[in-house]
C-alpha cells in the first residue's frame, strides 16, 4: 500500500517532534498549510498527540513518532 498524501502529512507532523525531550510540544498554528492541521486533527483523533492543533506526543505518538523518525534517517 503505498503513502497517501494524508499519511505523508501525518508522518510530517511526527517528525517535528523532539525525542529528546518529552517537554517539547509543538503548535501547529492557524496559518499552516490546511494539510498540516488536518493531519494533527487526524493524529490526535487516532490519540497519537495531545490536542487538535499539536500538544505533546501520547505514548502510543511517541512509539510512532520514533518509528517515523528512525525509517526517516535509514532511507536518507
């Protein structure tokens, strides 16, 4: 199966979050491109992030956001 544009945006977001430090949030402000905060809105109904606009990684978001980010730097 291969990535929808939907699925891209989501691993997008994903990928802005820092592992390194779980008091990282993010915000995904009103002026981001609409696939961007579609894809938080998804991500958080789906319980990966705290809020619809960003907030911090669930533990189920964290575990996909370090998959993302580690198959991110194997296929550079």
């Amino acid at each position: 199966m291969p990535y929808t544009t939907e699925l891209t945006a989501e691993l997008n977001v994903l990928m802005q979050f820092n592992l390194k430090n779980e008091q990282d949030g993010i915000k995904i402000h009103n002026e981001a491109p609409e696939a961007t905060i579609a894809a938080a809105k998804r991500l958080f109904d789906k319980g990966l992030i705290s809020q619809d606009d960003g907030g911090y990684l669930t533990d189920l978001g964290r575990k996909a956001a370090e998959h993302t980010q580690d198959l991110n730097t194997i296929i550079k």
